[in-house]
C-alpha cells in the first residue's frame, strides 16, 4: 500500500503570515497533524528552513511529542540544523537543497557535487537512529551518487512532471523519466519515495512509476483543506492513493 506523508508546512506559512515573531496564533500546525493521523495519514513531515519562514523550532519539539505515527524531517544539510535533527531524533530526515549551490537545474539536491558531505550526514543520522532520504531529481548521475551515500531512501522530485502535467509529450517525458529513476534507485538498494507538486489531478498519471514506498504530499492537501477541512482532504487523497499497483 502506498503511504501517504503530509508535508504541514503550509500551515504554519498561513500562522506566519499573521504573526511573525510572536509565539501564539492560529492556525496550528501541530493540530493539523493530528487531524491528518486521524485520517489515516502514514507520517507527517515537517521542513525547519534555515530562515524559519513557516515551521519554527518550538513547532518541531511539539511534533516530535505529539505525532504517532512517523516524523520527517525535511533539512538542510547544515551544520546548524544537523544539531537540531541529532537531538530531535525524528524516525527520518530527508535532505533537501536550501542554498543555490546546492540545487541541481531541476530542483533536486545535488548529491553528485556534494558527496562526502552527505555521506558524512547520513553515518552520523544513521548512528543516531535515524533514517535518511535525499531529495532529488530522476537523474542518473545523481541516483548512482546518492547509492554511495549510505542513505536508505531517495525522494523522487516529481515537481517537473507537476510543472509539464498539461503538455502531455512534456508530461510523458516526465514520467519516462521518474520511471527510468525509480528502477534504476531500486536495482541499486534505495527504497523510493516521491513528492513535490503532486495533486488530486496528477497523482494517478505517477501511478506508472513502480516501486514507490511513500508520498509527500503538503500544497494541494492543505490548500483542498481550505474548502473540506484536513481530514476530508487527506481522506480523499488516501482513497485516491489506494489505486497504486493495481
Ligand atoms: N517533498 C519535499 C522534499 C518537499 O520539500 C516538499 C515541499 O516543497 C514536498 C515534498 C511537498 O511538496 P508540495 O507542497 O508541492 O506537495
């Protein structure tokens, strides 16, 4: 069954939008979460940016209490944010590009260029406990890179394909793509996940790329939550999600 992460960062960007700086205000992120479990969400993930622009540190130390299912935790591959993951202890990191010198021209992180600092990361998580997935796009030199970097998981950036959804040659090039990605990750021992971009509309057209383990799905959950509510919202794209593999 494919599982379903919700990404509860846009929850806090709506609480941020009105009370930057200050340590109160609506709406709250950790209750969303909760609300999410109770839908039947398999984890739910949260990104601290370095510039603290949606989930802020208190929010992170909330979650690790109150999520009962599986925290990830998106990350820079900073030294300061390392130090948060180390204590924090969440059941995943996921690395991801902040800095433009990381980024690949697709958006995924640049593993290939970064190596052995990640490599570094990921023993040091992996000695805490703590698994780890790197963000990146479905590109060859990247996905043989991240094999070397003793991460378990690598998370498919499906935000082409979101992009070129409505140009169907774009689209199936795309998707030819994060196929060709995903087979390739999982003949080198990579468990596989995908996200960024994915929607109500888009989600069946990925179900063409095998061995996917886990979704991470934040915008259009909570911009849908907007209209139906969280748990409407994830319910729907669960029962959307149960078609994968059949
Ligand atoms: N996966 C990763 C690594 C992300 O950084 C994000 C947030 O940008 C998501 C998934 C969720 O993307 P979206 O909000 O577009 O669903």
């Amino acid at each position: 069954m494919l599982k379903l992460g919700v990404n509860i960062d846009h929850v806090a960007t709506i609480r941020e939008a009105r009370y930057r700086g200050r340590s109160i205000g609506e709406p709250d992120p950790i209750e969303a979460a909760l609300q999410c479990e109770t839908a039947g969400a398999h984890g739910i993930t949260a990104h601290l940016r370095e510039d603290r622009r949606h989930i802020q540190d208190r929010d992170l130390w909330r979650l690790r209490e109150a999520v009962n299912t599986r925290l990830n935790f998106e990350m820079a591959n900073s030294p300061e944010i390392i130090e948060i993951a180390l204590k924090l202890k969440p059941h995943i990191v996921c690395l991801v590009p902040e800095k433009r010198e990381e980024v690949t021209t697709e958006g995924g992180l640049d593993v290939a260029g970064h190596e052995q600092g990640i490599r570094s990361t990921c023993r040091r998580m992996n000695d805490a406990g703590i698994e780890v997935s790197l963000f990146i796009a479905p590109d060859p030199r990247q996905i043989e890179a991240a094999a070397r970097t003793g991460s378990q998981f690598i998370e498919l950036h499906t935000g082409s394909f979101a992009d070129e959804f409505h140009d169907e040659s774009r689209r199936a090039a795309e998707l030819v793509r994060l196929v060709d990605g995903a087979r390739q990750a999982h003949s080198l021992g990579l468990k596989v996940n995908a996200g960024h971009g994915l929607n109500y509309e888009n989600l069946k057209t990925l179900f063409a790329v095998p061995h996917m383990i886990e979704l991470n799905i934040g915008h259009s959950i909570v911009s849908r939550a907007v209209t139906i509510g969280i748990t409407e919202a994830v319910r729907e794209m669960l029962q959307l999600m149960r078609g994968y593999g059949k």
